[in-house]
C-alpha cells in the first residue's frame, strides 16, 4: 500500500503517512510494525512521543498488545525538528498530544526527504476533530483509519467513549477510564449522558416545597 522507494529517484522528497482512529484500534501496533520494516531495511529511523504519555513506559513505544520499540519523549514538537536530524524514518505516536507546531515539524521533515509516520486519535471523547490531527491527514500523502470493536454493538467503532465524569480533554487511560463503540452506540450513550445532566440539573433548580394545611 506504501510506496517505500520512490518512483523518480531524482526526487529528494520524504512524505508523510497517519495512522488514525480510535483507542484500541492497533495505532500503535500499525506504527511499530511500519517501523521495524524500515530498521530491518537498515534505514536510520527515529521515534517520538510526547513527554506526557508515561501511561506503559517513559522511554519506549508500546501498544496495547504489548508490542514495543524504544523511543524519545519530547515537551514539544519543536524539539524533533532537532533530534530527528539524519535520519531517513521519523515515526510520531500520540500526536494529537502535540502542540499545532508538530503540522509543520512533519512537512519540513518530509520536504527534506525524511519518511514521517504519524499515529494519532483523530477524534477526542467527545467526538470532535482532535488537536492537530486534522491538519496532519489534510497534508499527508497516505491515511490510514483503522477501527476498533464495539463493546456494545460488536460493529466497527471509531469512538473513543470516556466512562468517567472528568471533562480534561487529556486524560490518559485505558479500559478502565474508556471503551469503543460505533457510531450508534456513541451517539446513544452520549444521549443518555446529556439527559442525565438535565435530571441532575432540574433537581438542583426545583425549590423544595413544604405542605401546608389548609
């Protein structure tokens, strides 16, 4: 599916590949694989991860699979810009973490020549297009959706739902604090969870009334 050797070997240009799609999709296990091809290939590649993803190892790239491969963690997507100097693979997990910079960190590296791998959710808990995620697939030469099982439906899911109340939009955790669904159970469990505030709300407005008699 990935050109791995360009056509027109004149051309010096890199390109840029993303991996997306909900948690428990295999982003990451599609990533390392990707990776690996290239250190079997001998190519000097490169991995990152933002410092904030500690959630299996601060070093190392691990998917839910157990699957790993050492890594750098960076405070910010300027810095891979400077490390990722020489190499020929730049591989990214957990972009959607990074600030909107890590957009023009992966064309400027793809400009150079550098084969640049994303891996990303492309929606948060709520639903909505998730940190510079849509600017990377608008500018990728390749997109990759890989989808997740439904825990209630058993269909494709591409939701990541949050069982808990916390509303931070970064929330690292795993089957615990979330689960995939599909399209219809997201929207059925968010539906529920908004009826659920309402309740909540009529409650807290609604005087307590005493009887009196008469």
């Amino acid at each position: 599916m990935f050109l791995e050797n360009t056509v027109n070997h004149k051309e010096q240009f890199g390109w840029i590949e993303v991996i997306c799609g909900s948690m428990f999709s295999g982003k990451t296990e599609e990533l390392i694989r990707r990776l690996r091809r290239a250190q079997f290939a001998k190519q000097k590649v490169e991995i990152f991860k933002p410092m904030v993803d500690t959630r299996y190892h601060d070093d190392r790239v691990i998917s839910h699979d157990a699957n790993e491969i050492r890594s750098t963690p960076v405070p910010a997507a300027a810095n891979i810009r400077l490390l990722a100097d020489g190499c020929d693979v730049v591989g990214i997990d957990e972009a959607q973490f990074f600030d909107d910079e890590i957009v023009t960190v992966c064309n400027d590296l793809a400009n150079k020549g550098v084969r640049v791998v994303v891996a990303g959710l492309d929606m948060d808990f709520k639903g909505n297009p998730f940190g510079p995620m849509p600017a990377l697939m608008a500018t990728a030469e390749y997109v990759t959706k890989v989808h997740a099982i439904c825990t209630r439906t058993g269909n494709l899911a591409n939701y990541s739902f949050r069982k808990s109340d916390n509303d931070k939009l970064v929330l690292l955790g795993e089957t615990e604090a979330y689960e995939p669904l599909s399209r219809a159970a997201f929207y059925k469990a968010m539906l529920r969870e908004k009826v659920s505030q309402m309740d909540v709300e009529a409650e807290e407005i609604t005087p307590n009334r005493k009887s009196s008699n008469v």
